[in-house]
C-alpha cells in the first residue's frame, strides 16, 4: 500500500526525521539507501511498519506492509512528523538571530516523536543517567523480546500489556535496566489497567508547570525526564538540560567553561515559551552536517 499526502510549506524531511536521536532507538530505522523512514505503529488491524520519504520536496511518500485504513495511516505519519504543528511564532522570534537564523532557512524545529507518547516516555526513562549506548541497548532489548513480531523480522515497540506480563527481574537481566526495573514494572501496570493515561497528556489543559508535575508522578521521571517529554508533546518551555546539552553551552556561550544553571536559564529566557527548542537548534546546527559525513560522533 503506497500514497503520498502534501507536506507543509515550512518542512524539512531530513531535519525532523533526524532531529535528535529518536531515530537510532527501535522501531525507528533511518535508511540511507531508501532515503526515508521506517517506524511501526499499532493500527486497528496490528502493528503496521511504514516507510516515508519525501518525493519531490512538496509531497510524502508514505508505504506500509499490509492493507489498513490511510487515514488512520496518515494521522500517525503526521503525529511522529509533528506536520501540524505551527512554528510560525518561533521562526519570527529567532529569525534575527545569528546562531539561530538557519533553523528559519532550513525549515526545521520539529522534533521527531514516536508513535503513541508512552513509547516517548519509556524511551525517555532508558535515557536518564547513562551513556547513548546503553539507552540503545535497554530499547533495542525491549524491542526484540517484547514487541510483536511484524513483518521481514521487524518488531514493534511493546505495549504496556506485554511490559506489565514480566518481572523485575527480566528487566533486570534480560533488558539490562538496572535501577529502572521495578519503574517498568509499575508503569506497565499501572497504564494496562487504566489507572495512568499517559495520551491523555496530549489533550491536557493544565498549564506547562502543572502537567510536569503531574508527569514527575512517575517513578524514574524527574526534570530533565520530564522536560524532553513535554518537548515531544510540544511544550517547550523547559531547557532539558543534560550533560551533553551543558557542554555545548559552555563550548560556545562560556568559553569552555562550566557555569551554574541558572546562567544558561538566564540566556535563553528570552525566548520565553520557546525556551527549550531554542537551546536545541542552538546547540545541532552542525548535528547534520555531521551525520551526512557519516561522523555522527
């Protein structure tokens, strides 16, 4: 089954589909010789993997494995791609700025998103206080051992369902989770039975401050946790800060040297809701330069 649907004037493929590194984390595979996208997404009739790419730079060709609804295909292409989301307010407010001009030129800002947000949050979680190889690792476990087998050996990323059937243990060993394990093991069980709706985050009315208080609720989601999720349901106001986000501050805003918090809060609090978008694009403009060398270190 193959279509194409219109892109938005104000898009650019390659800068959301490799936005940050969602992309490396499975079901997510960029593929180099297909120029696209694959992700799986649970339709109504089960897991289905598809493929987008972009075909003439004002259109997205968009392929799945199997026979299912395009609409329902086509609302879960333009969630992960975030295609309705409107940047315009952003781009007038960085247009001027010398470090930041090129998210502008280059139609980017948008940040790549899994399909459902609570595959968001438990890859959020295998990112808290480890290294990118290890978060690549406790996702591509969960992936293989977890997901449902879809199609050329592909899996999907596993429902809550399937995470709440194991024990700790098995995050433990199998997974490698570490300190996590008993946190999946709530969290599984607490969205299969209704009690925690971690969609419902989407639709939410509460104010930025209140819906992060609402999200720490979960074990193993602090700040930094809480503040990437918000990003992916497109709340920007915090700076997600991580080790590798200071480091780049301190590179090109403080000669080099670590500083408090509160100072990169200070610089980018003018950006005000956008705050956190604003670091990002601020600290990547060579992120892509790097991956089309093949240097992705």
């Amino acid at each position: 089954m193959k279509f194409s649907i219109d892109l938005p004037l104000e898009f650019s493929f390659r800068h959301t589909a490799r936005s940050h590194g969602w992309y490396d984390l499975k079901p997510f595979e960029y593929d180099e010789q297909a120029g696209g996208l694959r992700f799986v997404f649970s339709s109504s009739k089960g897991p289905v993997t598809t493929l987008v790419r972009e075909s003439d730079g004002r259109q997205l060709e968009i392929t799945v494995d199997r026979n299912v609804d395009r609409d329902e295909v086509t609302a879960n292409v333009r969630h992960v791609l975030r295609l309705d989301d409107d940047l315009t307010d952003f781009y007038e407010l960085v247009a001027g700025e010398e470090r930041l001009k090129w998210v502008v030129k280059d139609k980017a800002g948008r940040l790549l998103r899994a399909p459902t947000v609570w595959e968001d949050l438990v890859k959020t979680i295998c990112t808290t206080n480890c290294s990118w190889g290890l978060t690549k690792n406790m996702v591509t476990n969960l992936v293989g051992n977890l997901g449902e087998e879809v199609s050329e050996g592909r899996r999907a990323f596993p429902a809550p369902e399937a995470m709440a059937g194991v024990s700790e243990a098995f995050y433990r060993d199998t997974v490698r989770a570490g300190y996590r394990s008993p946190y999946f093991v709530e969290l599984a069980e607490a969205v299969a039975t209704g009690n925690l709706e971690p969609e419902a985050w989407l639709r939410s009315d509460l104010p930025t401050a209140e819906l992060k208080k609402e999200i720490k609720k979960v074990k193993g989601v602090g700040d930094y946790a809480a503040e990437n999720l918000l990003k992916l349901l497109g709340r920007y106001d915090g700076l997600t800060l991580d080790s590798w986000l200071r480091a780049q501050f301190y590179q090109h805003h403080n000669n080099g040297k670590a500083c408090a918090d509160t100072k990169i809060e200070k610089h980018y609090r003018r950006y005000g809701k956008w705050r956190g978008l604003a670091i990002w694009c601020d600290m990547t403009e060579s992120w892509f330069e790097k991956l089309e060398s093949g240097n992705e270190k």
